[in-house]
C-alpha cells in the first residue's frame, strides 16, 4: 500500500495571484525522503480561472462543496496516474502486505 499526503493550500496562496507558502519546498522535500506521494491541489489550482478557485473558499481557509469536488477529482487523476484504481485499469492482484 503506498501513502499520500493531500496537501491543501489557503485562499490568500492562490489569490489574487497563485504564490508559494514558504514552507511548502521544505515539506515537500522531507516527503520525498521518505517516499511519501503528495497529491497537490495548490498545484492544480493555480492553473484555474480566478472565478472557479474563488468559489473554492468560503472563507481564507475551509472548502466548499466544489472543492471538494475539485479535490476528489485530483486524486482520482493522481490515482489513475499511479494506477491504484480497478476504473483506472489497475491489475486486482492481492497486496502482498495483507498476505
């Protein structure tokens, strides 16, 4: 079974320009290290209208039922990408680690 982490951002890391918080290189880094997968909606975020990632923040920080959407939709993509999913075309063999 592999781990990832969802990393979710701030409404003020993405508007009114999308920005890097300052600590995101160094977690991202120390993840790397230990092999941990990071499934990024700052990433996928800074990439949206303005208007769409807006409508993702009902305040500077909690989630709305949208980007909740959006979030399921980035990891189901991250997923498919790793091929976890059986939807995705992922092979139904048992994990070794529950043998």
């Amino acid at each position: 079974m592999q781990l990832f982490v969802l990393y979710t951002c701030d409404r003020a890391d993405l508007l009114p320009v999308p920005n890097q918080p300052k600590f995101k290189s160094l977690f991202f880094d120390r993840l790397k290290v230990l092999k941990i997968g990071v499934i990024d909606t700052h990433a996928a975020w800074s990439k949206m209208p303005k208007k769409r990632v807006e409508s993702y923040f009902r305040d500077g920080v909690h989630p709305t039922a949208p980007a909740y959407e959006s979030i399921a939709d980035v990891m189901f993509q991250r997923l498919c990408t790793q091929k976890k999913l059986v939807a995705c075309g992922a092979v139904n063999t048992p994990d070794k680690n529950l043998l």
